[in-house]
C-alpha cells in the first residue's frame, strides 16, 4: 500500500468535488427537497396526511439523498471511465494496487453521500416548517448509521459501476434503484408492511430498508422502528459484502 499515493488520488477527488460543488448540491438537493415539500409540506398542510407523517419521512428522505448521492458518485464516474474516456488507465498505472484504487474510489462516495445526506437535514426542516419532531438523543447511534450507510451506497456504486455496462445504465435504474427507493421503507415503517407478510420479509434484501429504519430510530425514535442491533448487523453484512464484491469486479475490469 502506498498511502501517498492513496492520499494523493483521494485529494484530486475532493479537489474535482469542490470545483463542481454547485451542481453537486443542486444534484443532491432537489430531489430531496421536492419529495419533503410535496410529501411534508402540501399533502399535510391540505389534510391528505396526517402532521406526524413528516417524522416518519424525514429519516426515509434522508436515507435515499444518502444511498442515491453514494452510488452515482461512484458508478457514474467509473461507466464513463471504463467505457468512454478511458481515463482511469492513467489511475490504474499509478504506483499503487488496483485494489487500494477502488477503496480510495469508495472513501470518496462515502463523503459525497455523508454530505449529501447531512444537508437535507437543516433544509427539510426549513421547507417542512413546525411539526417536525426529530432529535440527536442517540448521537452515537446516528453516526454510526450514517457512516454505514454511506458505505453501503459507495461499495454499491463500485459494484453497480463495475458490472453495468454503457447499454445498460437506463435498465440500472429501472430494475435497481426505482424499486430499493419503492421498497425500502423510506415513506413508511417496516413494521406497516405487516399486512403483507411475504413481501414484509422479502425487502430485508433491500439495504434501504435498513437505512431508512436506522436513521428512524435514531433522528426519531418515537415512530415504530427495527432495534438499532438488527439494524447496525445488517448493514455491516451488507457493507462488507458489497464492498468485497465491488473491488472484486473493479479488478476484473482492470485487467480487461
């Protein structure tokens, strides 16, 4: 491991994120600014939900900024890197393990994600005004979540960048992420889904459900959510699956 080399490639991506800040806010932002302001603000202020209903969203619309941010970090970049421009040849001859290049490539999803996911927080409680009851009672807990969360998202778009190929990016988000944002628990509890115990069950493969009951239960425990053990073991697993898989594939790629 070269770790000035590591740190070198991680500063050139910070350097590329602050030159493009702007659009990357606004990136981040809007979609979940939107879903705050239709979902919190109007259908709740008109009487079509009910007020509380903004507790149980918040944490789910922070959890999506956060898992969408981390993988188009990461997978957008790659797709055009492998399969366009070329340009990470030039990375891939630095004097440092192809590996240590993907991890490096995670780490800097992992920030993009942490960022986009923190600046929801002040501007939804802006947009959705009175009625928002969320908390830092479980500090330790939240940033755990975060930091596992945005792991996850990173070590997602690694793996998503390094399997999809140039035809495939439309598919990508058609068949994975509509459906993770659908079924990931962002816009209810898992606990509702009761009603329905197949598909209750079969959206524990789904890492946003563990996201978004995290953030839950950390930002606003009095709403029904998973245990914060059920939910810190998950998405360990997860991670560490994602992760290992992801810079399997990177390495395949590069030696293709």
């Amino acid at each position: 491991m070269n770790w000035k080399t590591f740190f070198a490639m991680l500063s050139r991506d910070a350097h590329v994120a602050r030159r493009n800040l702007l659009p990357l806010l606004l990136q981040n932002l809007l979609q979940p600014l939107l879903l705050v302001f239709v979902f919190g603000r109007v259908l709740t202020t008109g009487g079509m939900m009910a007020a509380r209903f903004k507790d149980v969203m918040l944490p789910g619309v922070i959890a999506i900024s956060m898992a969408l941010s981390g993988v188009q970090a990461v997978a957008m970049p790659l797709m055009v890197e492998f399969q366009f421009t070329r340009e990470i040849e030039d990375r891939l001859l630095a004097p440092m393990a192809n590996g240590w290049l993907a991890v490096e490539k995670v780490i800097a999803g992992m920030v993009q994600a942490l960022v986009a996911g923190l600046v929801v927080i002040p501007a939804a409680w802006l947009v959705l005004g009175s009625g928002v009851h969320i908390s830092l009672r479980h500090p330790f807990e939240f940033v755990a979540v975060c930091l596992l969360v945005s792991l996850f998202s990173a070590a997602g778009g690694l793996t998503l960048g390094c399997s999809v190929g140039q035809t495939q990016i439309g598919l990508m988000f058609s068949l994975v992420l509509a459906p993770m944002m659908m079924f990931g628990c962002a816009y209810y509890p898992w606990s509702m889904l009761s009603a329905f115990p197949g598909l209750q069950y079969a959206v524990l493969i789904n890492p946003l459900v563990y996201a978004s009951e995290g953030l839950r239960g950390a930002l606003a425990p009095q709403v029904p959510h998973m245990p914060a053990y059920v939910v810190v073991g998950a998405l360990l697993a997860i991670d560490i699956a994602l992760l290992v898989a992801g810079v399997r594939q990177f390495r395949k790629k590069a030696l293709s």
